[in-house]
C-alpha cells in the first residue's frame, strides 16, 4: 500500500508542476494576446507533442519533456537595422546566428501580421508581458502559501503532555522522539516526573501565569524562564491539581527557524507537549512569506556553489544534503514521500504538498527574472535599456535610436542553454541515484 500512496503522491505532484508550468505561460499569452501580439502556440513542455488542439490562431498543447513550456509570439526579436520582418542573413558566424535567429522568431510572420510582432510594442509593454509569467507563479506561491498557513495552520504546542522523559537528558538529544525506553546509569530523574506530572495531563498554570489548551508555546516559554522549584497547576481528569517541580537548566532547541540545530541554556522539565495545527494571522502569514521569498532567493543565489557537492552526490557516492538543489524527478519524488507516510495527521500531508508547490513557484519566479535569454529575464532587461535609450533621446532632441537588439545577446543564451542542460541532467541524475529524503 505504501508504494501505491508514493506512486500517487508522484502523480498529483507532477500535475501541480505541469500546472504551475502553465499559469506562468498563461501569465505570458494573456498579456501578449491584451497588447495584441498574435501568438501561434501555447505548449507546456518541450521535445515532441504529444496532445495538441487549435482554437482561432493558437495551438495549445503538451510535449513529452516536461522541463519547462512557452508561449510563441511572432517577431520575438527585431529585424537587422532597416529591415521589417528580418528575413535577410548576412556573413559571418555571429551575424548568421542572429539573422537565423531572427528568421525563426518571425517564421509566422506574414505581411499583414507585420504589426502585431512582440518587438513593434513600446518597451513598457513588452516588461508587461515578459515579467507576468514570473509574476504568475509568484501570485500563486502567496496564494498556496495563505491556504497552507491560515487555511490548513501550522504544527503546535498545545498545553496537553503527551509523554514524559525519565531522566535528564539534553533536550536535543530527544526533539521529536519519544523518550528513550532505557536511561543512562546515573542519570538523574527529570523534574517532571519527580514532581509527580502525568501524561495527559493539561498544564493550566506556571508561577501563577495561566495558559489556554492551545497556548503550548507560552508554557514552553515560561518553563524556560524559570529554575529551581516552581509553582504549577495541571488539570487532570477534569480537576485542577497543584504541583511543584524543580525546574534545572538544560541544553535546549533554541527553535531559530534559520537554524534548527542551534541549542541553548534554559529551564528544563522534561515534558513533551502534544502538538495541533493552529491558523496563523494575516500579518504572522505575510510575514513568513517575507521570510520565505527571502530564502528561496538565497538558494537561488547559492546554486551555483552547491554545484561541487551535487556532483559529488551524483557521481561520488557522496551524502546529499536536504537543501541540495532538485529537478523535476526529485520534486515529484518527495511528493510520493510525502503522501507514503503512515499515521500523521492529514494536515501535515497537505501542508508540507502546498508548502512544497509554493517553494517550486517562487523558484520559478525568481529563476526567471534573471537578465539571461531564454528567460524571461533576458528579454525585460534589453526592454529597460531601450526605454531608457528612447527617452534619454527625446529629452535631448535626437533622433530615436530604434530597439534594442536582444539578438546581440545570443552568445551569452547558447552559453547558457548549455550549462543549464548540463546541470538539468546531473540533477536529474542525483534525483535518480541518490535522492533527497525528507523522512531517512
């Protein structure tokens, strides 16, 4: 049954990834279609087409490589200077790249189509057009992220024990266990279990401070910041019980979010608290998608030095770490992981699906962005510098210096393109032999 749950838990994943894939085109071809651009094709996927179908003057379809997708707009790149629909070819290696290039972005071009190229629109809408895919899934990385934390909530502390450790021990060496069955000789017994707490117990009160059932946090916060023996009430079997235990100070999860091994010194009970998923605010939402975007960029940011140690995992035999970069096979994989989990609430599978969904998106938008063709960054960035050009130009009196020449910048695409394949298949390799494992 587990391999069934992790082969469906691939497949709905592998929908959502097409899915996003197509909501960043669509981001594109609704823009394209608004500033009257003709668009011939709207594909997800690359390679050969496997389903296709024409409505008006557009195809959509699927293709059998699901590495990305695109929106074909006609006259993608201006013509060489004096020309209109860039069908001549000059000399010369890089000039012949550019007029071939220029030939293929205007295959569909015909003369009374000659102004509805992508290049004829002013430079503001052609950013428009080129920033909505990113924008796209940017808009529904918030939108899957507000569901995840104000919708289905966040795991936490209740005020409801659920086990108690027998003795003392770092509280790190136990976090997200169970006690352990047997403890060390000598280990001395943990002050909630001299102090006479039982499982299942609530904790209503610590030093007076009293606490709703959900408020586990709180309870946490205030054992910490206690020592020594320490006033507290539990509820047990419906009646109000006080105790009191001797609060030590222990080595205990600082909870840094930035750095789940970080330790330090606090008071220490030696309970473990039942956990529950609990909604977030709006602001506590806004606020850990500031924080998301924000480490998603820093991994975007660090790919390029995690490249060593990918290889290392695909080709060495070396350990893969958890924030080693993933493609499509190991996404979809860590969904199939996902789902196979046996005996956890229903909340974590969704959460961690959406939370997942989310991380891909915001990927998506900030990859993107950057100023290389083929993506879309490669064309907003040229856009600007004309606008720029133009503008200076009329502020000046000059004559209008004409577009930008994104063609110039196919060198650096090809350069690009290349490594981007080169590191799609080690990925992918990694993916395969020594995946990712959230769960051991």
């Amino acid at each position: 049954m587990t391999i069934v749950w992790t082969v469906v838990g691939i497949a709905i994943f592998f929908v959502g990834l097409l899915l996003s894939i197509a909501w960043h085109e669509l981001g594109h071809f609704t823009t394209a279609r608004w500033f009257g651009i003709k668009v011939p094709e709207f594909m997800v996927g690359f390679g050969r087409t496997l389903w296709s179908v024409r409505r008006g003057e557009t195809e959509y379809g699927i293709k059998a490589i699901p590495l990305g997708g695109y929106v074909r707009m006609i006259g993608m790149l201006p013509p060489a200077k004096g020309g209109t629909l860039g069908r001549s070819r000059r000399t010369g290696p890089f000039q012949g790249l550019m007029d071939d290039a220029r030939a293929q972005s205007q295959m569909d071009v015909r003369p009374e189509d000659a102004d509805r190229q992508f290049w004829t629109r002013s430079p503001w809408k052609r950013i428009v057009v080129m920033f909505a895919g990113p924008f796209m899934n940017l808009v529904l990385a918030v939108a899957l992220f507000f569901v995840t934390l104000m919708g289905v909530g966040m795991p936490a502390a209740t005020t409801q024990v659920a086990a108690l450790e027998e003795c003392v021990l770092p509280a790190v060496a136990v976090q997200g266990q169970a006690p352990p069955d047997r403890c060390p000789a000598g280990a001395p017994q943990a002050p909630a279990l001299a102090g006479g707490v039982l499982p299942d117990d609530r904790i209503v009160a610590v030093r007076g401070q009293a606490f709703d059932a959900e408020d586990g946090t709180g309870v946490q916060d205030a054992i910490r910041a206690s020592s020594g023996p320490t006033p507290i009430v539990v509820e047990r079997a419906g009646r109000e019980i006080p105790l009191t235990v001797d609060i030590i100070p222990n080595t205990v999860s600082a909870r840094d979010l930035d750095d789940p091994s970080a330790t330090v010194t606090a008071g220490y009970l030696g309970v473990m608290l039942n956990t529950s998923y609990q909604s977030l605010t709006a602001g506590e939402t806004v606020g850990r998608i500031g924080d998301g975007i924000a480490r998603t960029a820093e991994a975007v940011v660090a790919i390029p030095s995690r490249i060593p140690a990918l290889f290392g995992a695909a080709f060495l035999g070396d350990e893969r770490g958890e924030d080693s970069p993933m493609g499509v096979v190991g996404v979809s994989r860590i969904g199939g992981e996902i789902l196979a989990q046996q005996d956890v609430p229903w909340q974590q599978d969704v959460s961690l699906f959406l939370n997942m969904l989310a991380a891909v998106n915001l990927s998506l938008f900030l990859l993107n962005l950057l100023p290389v063709p083929p993506l879309d960054g490669g064309q907003i960035v040229p856009a600007i510098w004309e606008a720029i050009k133009r503008n200076t130009a009329k502020l000046f009196g000059r004559p209008d210096p004409g577009p930008v020449d994104a063609a110039k910048l196919l060198p650096v695409a090809y350069v690009f393109v290349v490594v981007f394949l080169g590191f799609s298949v080690m990925v992918a390799i990694a993916d395969i032999v020594n995946p990712v494992r959230l769960f051991g």
